[in-house]
C-alpha cells in the first residue's frame, strides 16, 4: 500500500478537494476550467444536436456529452473546432465529454483512433476528456478481458501523451473480475489522470446485478487514489446514487432522464414508475403537481416526453442533494439502507457490503452529528459497530463483570429501570470481588457490549434500535458475549440478557445472585477508559495517572474537563462524549503513544505554521498514521516527531497521504 | 361477529365506498354535503381566523377546523352563524369541525357542552361535525379510562339525539387498553356514525411509542364497521402515513405543516429536518428547487414559515398520492417497509404488526397487479406468506419430496440450474417410489416451500427476494421444512437446501442419493393442485375429475384453458396463474364446496340481475362465507343456494355483510 501512495504522490492531483466526508462518500469540489463542480454530482447526458431539455433550468451544474458523436459528424464537427463544445450545446459550465467507447461497445467499432478523439476532445475545449478504452462486458473469459485490459492500459498511456493541457478521465475496466479491476484501478492511479470512470457496467445495473456491482466498484475504488473523483459511468437511476456514493464514487451521469422520458417512464429514488400504470403523480415536482396522468396520457408524445425527463431531473437532482445533506449530516447508511429496500437485489448488494467492511471502516468517520439508526440485519454491518467491537477490547477487563439490559440512553442515569433479578452464570460465590473488581457492562443490539463508562460516546449514546429483536441481532449479540465474557473470572446476568440473548442455551445451570449489587460509575474510571477506547489501551493511565482534577457542567452534571492542576488536559465534548484534547493532553499522549500512531507528520516548510496553529494543508504532509480516521484527535509532528501542534484530522490517514490540494488537519492549537 | 355485523346493517352507511384495497389499506370515496372526498385523504387543520395558506392551492381536497374556537370567539362565531364555516374559511370543500375535545385534553375543561357544539356544528354547515368527547390520555389507570370511556360512549349517544342531518364523527378512546378500544370501537359502530377518529394518539406519536399505536389502531380497526371512514386524529406526519393506511385509516389531519413550518422544520416521508441544519433542500417542490437554506434562513420569519408550510403540504399530498398509488397497483407493503426504516421505532411498529397476522391476510387481497419484494426479515410476517403457508397444505401429500433450490422464476422452466448433488434424509433406499409418487418442491425465501406445480402463481412466481438470506429467513424456512417434510415418507434433498437452511442440524446422516432423478411437472396434476391451492382440498379433482383437455397458448407455451369436450371449465389467467371460472368450472364447484364457501348470498330482488350477468351490490347481499377475500372467484347463489352466477370479489367477506354501498361482486357471468 506504502508503495502505491508514494507513486501517487509524484503526480499532481490539484483539481480535487474533500470537504465532508461519510461513509466512503464525500462531499467535494472538483475544479475545471469552466467552472467548479460540487461533487457527488449528476451530469445529464446531452445529445448534440438533438437536445430539447435545457437541463441547466433543473439542476445541472456539469453536463456530459459524446464527442465521438460530435466527431463523426460533419456540422457538429465543423461547429465544435470553429466555435467549442460549450457554443456547439450552448452549456456554459463544465463539460465532461465520452470517447466513443460507449459506441465501441454496441457496434464492435468505431470510425475514429484513440490519439484522433483525444486530440479533438482537446480542440473543442472540453473540459475533461476521455480516452477510448475498451468497454469489456460483464462475465466475459478471463483471458478476453485481462487482453482488452492491457488495449486499455495502453490507450489510457497513449492519451496522456497526447494530451496537452486537457483534463483527463481514465476508465477502470476487467469485467466482472475483481482484482482485475484493482490491477486496473492500481495501473491508472498511478499515471496522472483527473478523474476515474468505472466502466462497462450498465449490463449489470440493466439486469439488477447489483451485488456484482458492489464487487466492481469496492474493487476498484479501494485501488484508486482518494485524491481523484470517480465516475459510474452509465449510472443514472436515482435508487441508485447513494449505494454507490456510500461505495466512493462521486460523479454520475445521467442519459435516464431522457430515455425513460422517451418510455414514458418516472425515475423514483425508490424505483421506476410507468406512467401508463399511474393513477396519480408521484412527488412534488412541478409536473407531478401540475398535470395528472390521464392528461400526460392524453399529450402528444414530445411535450409528454419533455414533461417526464423534467420530473425525471427534479428527482434526480433532489436525490443528490439530499446525499449530499446526509454526508454532511452523518446520516448517509441511514438513507442508503433506506434506498436499498428498492429491490431485494439492492437489498442484497447491500448486505454484500459486509464483505468490505475493514475498507469501509477505515473511511467511515468515528464521530457523526446525526444518530445511528438501525434499519435491519444490514445495520449490523455497519462501519461503527465493526469498530466499536474492536475499540472495546482496547478497556482493561476487571476480574467480575455484571451484564444488564438496555434501559433509555444514557444508560447510567436509567439504572432504577433494571429489572432486580440476576445470576451468576460464571465463578464461585467465594470470589468476593468488590465493586472496584466489576465492570458494569451494558448489553444491547447493534453495539453488544457497552461498558457503563463508555454509555455517553458517539454512538453508544446517540443510537436507536428496535426493541423487538431479528434474529441476526440476538445471534450477533450472543456470539459477542461469547467472546466478551471469556476475559471476566466471575459474570453476572441479568435475567433479561440471559433470556435475550439466550445464553440460557449456553449455560443451562446458573445460580441466582441474591447479593445486592451497587452500581456505580466512577468518573476517574470513566475517562480512563474513554481515553483508552478514543486513542488506544494505555492512553487513559498515559493521560490522568497524576491527580486529576474533574470539573463537571453545572447545568447538565456531566464530565466537561479535565485538569491537572491548573493545567487543562482534556475537554469531554458534550455532543459526541469524546476527548478533545488541550496542549497537556496533547503532550502526555506524544510522549505514550509510539510514533508514528496518531501522527501527521509535516515538512520543515509547514513546521512554522503548524507551531503558529494555523491549519496543516495536505500537501505538506510526508508521512502519517495510516489508521487514522477523519474527525480523529491528531498529533502534528515533524520529522524528528517532536511535537508542534494537535487538531482534528479531516481526511483518513490515507486520504491525507494521497492528497496534494486541500486541508488535512484542522489544528486546534500550536505552540507546543 | 356474526351478531355484530347483523346489528351494523341496521344502519344505513351509504356514505363510504371501497374501490380499491391492499392490506388492511382501501382507496375509497366518502360523500359530503360540500362533494366528495377520495381517501385516504390528508385534511389540513385550518386556523378559523389565522390561516395564512391557501391550502387548496397545494392539493388539498378537504379541511378541518375547530368548531369550538369559532364558537368561543364572538366574532367569529356570528360569522359563522350568519354565512356558514365554508364562507368563514374560505374554503368550498367538505369541511370537518372537531368539537373542543382537543382543547378538554389540555385545559382540562372547556366552555361549551357536548348538545351545544353538535348543535353550533350543524347550524355552521358543517360536512361532518364532532362530539365532545373525552380523550384520555396512554397510560393512565385502567380505572381512570374506564371512567371516561363510559362519558365519551354517553355523549355519542347524546350527540346522535341531537343531531339532525350532519355526519357525525365519533371518537374511538380507551387509552392504551386495548380492550377498551375494542369495545369502544364497537359500541360506536352499533350507532349510526358516518366516520370514526382514533382519539387521543398524540402522545405515543411525539414519544415515538409508534409500537403502542399500532396496537391501539389495531384494536379499534378491528371492532369498526369497514364500512366506515377512520381518521387518525392528529397523525399528520407524512412518514405515518403509509403504515397508518395499511392498518386500515383513511383520514389524516395535518397541523403539522404549518406547526412544523412555525418551527422551521421541514417534514419528509422518512422524517424531520430542521432548517438550521441543512446544507441543502431535500426535495424537488417549488421551495426546495427555487430557495437555498441560507436564502429560507435569511428570510423574515413569516414568509419563510408559509414558505415551509408549502413545502410540507407538498411532501404530505405526494406521500397521499403515492399511497393511493401503491394500494391500486398492490404495493403498499413495500410502501410501508420503506418507510418503516425512518425511524427504528417505526420499524419496531411493523414488526408488532406480526401480532396481527390473522387480521391483515383477511383484508389482503391474495392477487395483486405488482410483484411481492422482500425487504428484510418483517416481510416474512406479510399476510401474502401467512397465506401461502395455511394454501400449501390444501395440497395432499404424495409418498415422497424432493427438495430442490431456488433457480430463476418460473422455477420449472429452469431446472437445469439446479446442482445433482442430492441426499435421502428420511425413508429407505427400497422404497421404489416412481416419479409420480414423488412432489418436487422449491425451497425458498420468504414461500418456504412451492411444489413446483404451484410455480406460476401469484406471489409464488411474481416475487423477489435477496440471495444472501438473514438469519430469520433461514430460521422460518427451517422450520417450515421441518413440518412440511412430516407427511412424507421418503424425503430428498438437494444439498444446497440441506446447506442453506441447515437441515443438516436435524439430520447429521444423510444418504448420498444417486439414482437419476427425473423431474416432470404433469400438466393435470398441475391444474388440480392449482385448484386445490386457489378453492380449497379436493376443489381440483372437483373440477377436472372428468376427461380434460388442456389448451396451452401457443405463444408462451403455458397452459390456459381447461376443457371437458367443448365445455370450458376455466381459463388460467396468464398475469397471475390463478383460474379464472367459466360455467361449468362454477357449476363444479358449487356442486363440490358446502354451503356457505365461497359463496356470496343475494336477496329475491337481486336475483334477476344476477341471472342477467350484472354486477352485485353489497346492499343486496344477504349472506356469504365470511372468508372470501378480495378479488377471488366467488359464487352467486339464493338464499336456497341455487347458483346464478359467478364473479369475482371486490370486498372481502366481513366488507361485504357490513356495506350498503358500492359493489360486493364483479359479475363475470349469470345464466346459470
Ligand atoms: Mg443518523
Ligand atoms: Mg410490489
Ligand atoms: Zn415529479
Ligand atoms: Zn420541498
């Protein structure tokens, strides 16, 4: 990985920047020269020549058009090099043009060179052009599409050598094969191109092979560098922007508006609609408010048809929009789990996403304005619940642990909601573990264990579940506590969890605990082990070993700051539950945590900057801690790891490598 | 039941009529003095006197406003007097008036008894008035809503007294015992009301304790005549609607658009936004295309509220309209599990709708113009399988099973997908059975199992469901394998069932089974097991006991009508794979099925209409099997049950005895 994200760096990706992030979605802006685009974007297909809509009235801030179709004929050509694709649409902003691959793939050849097509796409000012690769279809031979791969590989060198100024897409090809595609993905990245389209996959969407797409697309992207946009070429169905989104990818293109028009047909973030079914209009667009079906019916065909594609722009655009508020908002799983109930083969592609979990994690932000929702088995699989099982292991084990049931959120201040009936499924009697000796852990679906001190930490505090239970759920939770117990010499149950989550099945014997139990949270406890779970285990000892000195809010009783001395160490933010950090914080965890964890390291140019507390841009960054996730508490560094500044991390730990353009690190202070 | 429904038709509701229906959903028309209002409908709350919005202009179709605080106001109250409320408010419409009861709830106490505001109500022209009832609030002591409900029950009583011509609404209360629902709902539906409110709501929907009103919705729809409207009073959240629809409402009053606006919130099918958080309008309605949350957030408070309030009104008519959308074309549960997942609490709500299996599949028509789609474990508790699992067992079993995996739909045209891996895990190899001794049946998520004849039937072969199965899925077809198997004696199974559905837990040793299997689907086997399946055991040999001839089209190669000589029996339809009677298939069964099955009973006056083939209304219905449900071939009898005709059902059976309105039966064919 290493070596991939040092070849990166010797090329200049300056056109792309992230500014939110969720999931592996973001929000961004990617810059041409007519104009910057906000990314996830639709780009509506427009046919030169033929075009009826002016989609710029809808939405539309980027549009895509065929330069082989502008090529190959004689008018549009001569317009084209006279006067530039943006007169020749009449499309003031960016414009994306196609090779002609497209054609390639329907006809088996096209009447132009890979060289001629990206030298016109140069010459009539397209803002970012495409080379002509090699469209290699779905479940091909293996040996056609590894022969058609090398053709694209080549053609994607040829066009960078002939290219001038032009910005240039590269289209990741292989098939269905997934490590083609990252040996694809891998190939281009490392060459210097500005954005990656994800090729030849319409057949899979035309024949909801949405599981398929899911491997195409996580097989790629995860190969691509994070620093450039990518494109799912053919993707024009709302249902299916936000999977895709949530996947990586951030450009769309959108001829469906149009041809669905054409059959009479509605895009619907939850599906197609035809209109020759409808008995009355679907949403709040000004066609579906303005005209019922009977009278689209009753129109001639090319009003009706204008008519449909602007209902289809206004959904598509609406659906855009609302990604882009969920990224912003944390609430992006939320709305693709939503949109994958379209079709159970959406449905199904999303429960393949559990196969790229460790990836997603990785991109997934730890800490989110919007709460976790569960919506099904597939919230299971969700990135903060993967690493909320692998950060609890991260907490010390006492010697006795006492499970009890989910009560109203924050747990600890709804402890009278317990139910008093409690066994002791583990240990003896004799053990005479003290309350000190016993961790309180609460037992609940999605997250499975939850230690009492961690009950106010994003997410464990702002999710919600059903209290009726699926299967997946209790099976999950039953399998953790397998696992979790292990560690605990001595494990108290309460009878609800017992009969919960059916540990009865696992421990058939049990002694009822008639002992009276006190449970009580202890704050120093408390933030020990929140330091450990936020930063690593050792890091709540590394951080308040010395007397420290807790102050709480007056309005809310709540831990808000942690002190030694005078000497302000942590701050608890009242929103997530989540340290951050002051300069002795920053200090005590420099000097526990082994470099380069948690690091950003900078150059000598941004050694000043950083010290003076201004924001670390990316391109200054030489090194960093690959695991580091975005809105994480970050050390900044130099090179001989002494300590400048700490702040909140925007990007990952690779996204911070792979970027030249854009911030990094938000710095919180410097002097240090 | 019977004794309740003798009592209903006393009354005469000639005010409500069924068109369409799905799940316990029905899209239907109820007449008013001011026109006629489609339902389900969503009536604005209309402030007498401070109504900014002219709420006509964003669809709505009927209001509701506050008799009590017209009558309280003096001014107001001439006005009204003198012109009427449509004048008062200006709106032409139907217009209903709550009586005060909602200020009783807050206050405590009101200043106008329950004779005063029926009578104010009439005398303002009111479309539908209400009477003063007392909502008692969740959870309060049993005694407290006994009490009270005892009042509300006096003061409908009181109310019909002094009523002349208005429809009146009563309020079905009882707090959160649902018991006392039920009762209330139907002493209620013994008098003569025209709609029917599900009071006192409020609280469990601003608490989220969606899974509380489900059951009181519920315990009331169950006990209301169907011939009657319900309201949901005070539901005016759009991301309600579809689930409040399936348990079978049909009004909604929204304060919520101009509340929510007040607030700077914005409602959306899948829940609440606030203005202050977002980056981006979530919709494509006029003020989400036209204004930026800055430009909304810029804006002097009362154009920004209206502004709002046209955008709430607009989500809330299209979610209306996709409603009657989904009930005409039968997908409303799809609707509904869409929706479900704005909030977990939500989804908690479906999943309590399992406690009403029994009721839903009664009001569920089992054929339906769109395919059944899967969307996570809360599917499996559909009326739909219900239905296929009680149907499956009209078939007799034969010696021996085999069986085999999903392939693609219809599953007997593709067998050559199936892997030969095959075990016997009961019976012995010497059996010898021949391979018409042997059912081939389909193991499959949600059906469980589809004997192969079965596999062009509506939902059996119109459905979709994900290939990566949660472990509900596995766990129900689990053990519906475990009792279907039970009544044969040799069972095989191919190991990819035996895999997915670990079949392999219960049977440790298994046979490899080698022999060559030869699958056959015999084309009269096929036609008795679909009459079986359709009418009930034996229905198959009733019909086609005699020499048939069996018509396939030429086309599609399927089978698609029965004959005995030149007598058509029935014809297959192709959309559903269901029969479709003609004459002598009518004649047979009616021969066959006892009395009252299947039949619908019509009095001497309708008999020779239905002789001449025309259409049955309910109003002469005088008896009929109570298990009918919606769109089934049913029979036309006497009352000394002489066949005069057959058709198919608009209603089901319990509809059918409580309508004097509207349709019972399309007539297919009299003459008989
Ligand atoms: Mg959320
Ligand atoms: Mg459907
Ligand atoms: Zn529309
Ligand atoms: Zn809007």
């Amino acid at each position: 990985m290493n070596r991939i994200l040092k070849i990166l760096r010797k090329v200049k990706n300056l056109n792309f920047e992230i500014k939110y992030k969720d999931g592996r979605g973001r929000v961004g802006i990617l810059k041409t020269p007519h104009g910057t685009i906000k990314t996830p974007a639709l780009m509506p297909v427009i046919h030169p020549g033929k075009q009826t809509i002016q989609v710029a009235d809808y939405g539309a801030e980027v549009v895509i058009t065929n330069a082989y179709l502008i090529y190959k004929n004689d008018e549009l050509r001569e317009k084209a090099l006279q006067d530039g694709v943006h007169e020749l649409i009449n499309f003031p902003g960016p414009i994306i043009t196609d090779s002609g691959s497209f054609q390639l793939s329907l006809y088996g050849d096209v009447e132009v060179s890979n060289q001629e097509i990206v030298e016109f796409q140069e010459k009539i000012g397209t803002d970012i052009g495409t080379s002509l690769d090699l469209p290699t279809p779905p479940s091909v031979k293996r040996e056609r599409a590894e022969k058609e791969l090398k053709i694209t590989l080549q053609r994607a060198q040829e066009a960078l050598e002939v290219r001038k100024e032009l910005m240039l897409n590269s289209v990741v090809q292989g098939s269905t094969f997934p490590d083609l595609r990252s040996e694809c993905a891998q190939a281009l990245g490392e060459m210097d191109f500005q954005v990656h389209p994800i090729g030849a996959v319409v057949p899979l969407m035309e024949s909801y092979r949405y599981h398929e797409l899911v491997d195409v697309v996580m097989s790629s992207v995860s190969y691509l560098p994070d620093s450039r946009p990518r494109h799912l070429m053919g993707a024009g169905h709302p249902m299916l922007f936000s999977l895709a989104v949530a996947m990586g990818c951030d450009l769309f293109d959108s001829a469906a508006y149009i041809l669905y028009a054409e059959a009479d047909r509605l895009l619907m973030p939850n599906g197609t609609l035809k209109l020759e079914n409808l008995y009355e209009m679907p949403c709040s667009c000004e066609v579906c408010t303005n005209y019922t079906p009977d009278e689209l019916r009753g129109m001639e065909k090319e009003k009706r048809r204008d008519l449909l594609a602007i209902h289809n722009l206004r959904v598509s655009f609406a659906e855009i929009r609302m990604i882009h508020q969920a990224i912003i908002e944390g609430s992006l799983w939320e709305l693709v789990e939503q949109r994958c109930r379209a079709h159970p083969f959406l449905l199904e592609a999303l429960r393949n996403l559990k196969n790229y979990q460790d990836d997603l994690e990785k991109y997934d932000p730890p800490y989110k304005k919007s709460a976790f929702f569960y919506s099904g088995p597939e919230s299971l699989n969700r990135p903060e619940v993967h690493r909320h099982l692998e950060r609890v292991k991260r907490i010390p084990p006492k010697k006795s642990v006492l499970l009890i049931p989910r009560t109203t959120k924050p747990y600890s201040e709804h402890l009278h909601h317990i139910p008093l009936e409690f066994y002791r499924i583990k240990g003896e009697p004799n053990l005479e573990n003290s309350a000190e000796d016993r961790q309180v852990t609460v037992v609940d679906v999605p997250f499975g264990v939850i230690p009492l001190e961690l009950d106010q930490l994003y997410p464990l505090a702002q999710n919600e579940s059903p209290r009726i239970h699926d299967e997946d759920s209790i099976l999950m939770v039953k399998n953790i506590l397998h696992d979790y117990i292990k560690d605990f010499e001595e494990v108290i149950v309460s009878e609800k969890v017992l009969r919960t989550f059916r540990l009865d099945e696992e421990f058939p014997t049990k002694d009822e605990y008639s002992e009276p139990l006190e449970i009580i949270v202890d704050d120093v406890e408390r933030i020990k082990m929140i330091a450990d779970y936020q930063f690593g285990s050792g890091s709540g000892e590394a951080l308040f070993n010395t007397s420290v000195q807790i102050v709480k809010s007056r309005k809310t009783g709540k831990i808000r700051h942690v002190y030694d001395g005078d000497e302000l160490i942590a701050t608890l933010r009242a929103s997530d539950g989540i340290f951050v950090l002051a300069r002795e914080g920053a200090r005590r965890l420099h000097r526990y945590l082994p470099y380069p964890k948690n690091r950003v390291v900078v150059n000598e140019d941004a050694e000043p900057f950083a010290r003076e507390g201004k924001s670390i841009f990316a391109k200054f960054v030489i090194n960093c801690d690959i695991n580091i996730h975005a809105k994480e508490e970050v050390l900044i560094v130099n090179e001989e790891d002494q300590l400048l500044a700490f702040g909140k991390s925007i990007l990952n730990g690779k996204e911070i490598l792979d970027f030249n353009t854009g911030q990094a690190v938000k710095t919180r202070k410097g002097g240090l």
